[in-house]
C-alpha cells in the first residue's frame, strides 16, 4: 500500500481513517482503485447505473437533478465526501442525481462487490463504514430539509 495516499486519505476522512485503524484502513484502501477526472466530465447521470462508490481525494464536483426542462443544483462535491453510496447501499444501483467535475479531480473508486465484500465478510470495516454512512446520509437529509425550507418560505 502507497504510504502518500494512506497520508493523503487520513488528511480527507480523519474520521473513518481514526475509526478504522492502521490495518483496517489498509484493507479499505487495497480495496479501492485511484481515478484522476478530467474537469467537466459526468460521473454519474441521473437514474443511470452506477457500479461503485467514491470517496474525493482532491477537486470539485456538482450535483444536480433534471426537474422537467430545470435543471436544478443539489450539491456541491468537495475533498472528503462520499459519492454512489445511495445508489450502492440501495441495491437500486442507479444514481439519485447528475455528478460531474467542475475541476480536475481525483478520487478512490470502490466497484460495489467489494464494498459488499468488505461490509459482509469484515465485521470491524463493516461497522465504521455503515456508521460513517448513517451520518453522512442525516447530515445530507438535514441539508436538504433546509434548502425546501427556504425554497417554500415566502
């Protein structure tokens, strides 16, 4: 395992990193493939398959949906979040919005059988990724609450 990207990932998610370990975190990272995106590719396209989740290493990206011929910002994309994971918890496999670049960006790639393979067949990975996921999804749907709240308010 790169010693720079254990560095790089521990400075990113210092949460996961701390609650995994030096060993489980190696296993995560053995697990996951370094991509570099180019600046205003499409990573995922709205209600299209998706096939692994990512964890952003460096960059910008945007998250949107189509509301008819609108289309609408969700999100934006930064160092240390976490992409695909809805689509991959779900077992739906198809993405909730539109992400792509805005910058050059890098990120770890997990395909969804080995994120599977982690959360089943190792139970200390299993227990810190599903609870980083837990409160990365309230903290997504408080977010979201706010924005309708402020949208519906005259």
């Amino acid at each position: 395992m790169n010693q720079d990207l254990t560095d790089e990932f521990q400075r990113r998610f210092p949460d996961v990193s701390s609650e995994l370990g030096p060993e489980n975190l190696a296993r995560l990272l053995d697990a996951c493939t370094v991509v570099n995106l180019p600046p205003r590719r499409k990573l995922f396209r709205d209600r299209m398959p998706v096939d692994s989740l990512y964890l952003v290493l460096e960059g910008e990206m945007l998250a949107s949906v189509e509301d008819g011929a609108k289309i609408l910002e969700v999100g934006h994309v930064k160092p240390g979040d976490w992409l695909g994971e809805v689509a991959v918890l779900s077992g739906e496999m198809l993405a909730s919005s539109t992400v792509s670049t805005v910058t050059r960006c890098r990120a770890l790639k997990m395909h969804a059988r080995d994120f599977e393979n982690l959360v089943i067949h190792d139970e200390d990975i299993s227990h810190v990724l599903l609870g980083q996921l837990v409160m990365l999804l309230a903290e997504r749907l408080r977010e979201s609450n706010a924005t309708a709240a402020k949208m519906t308010s005259p």
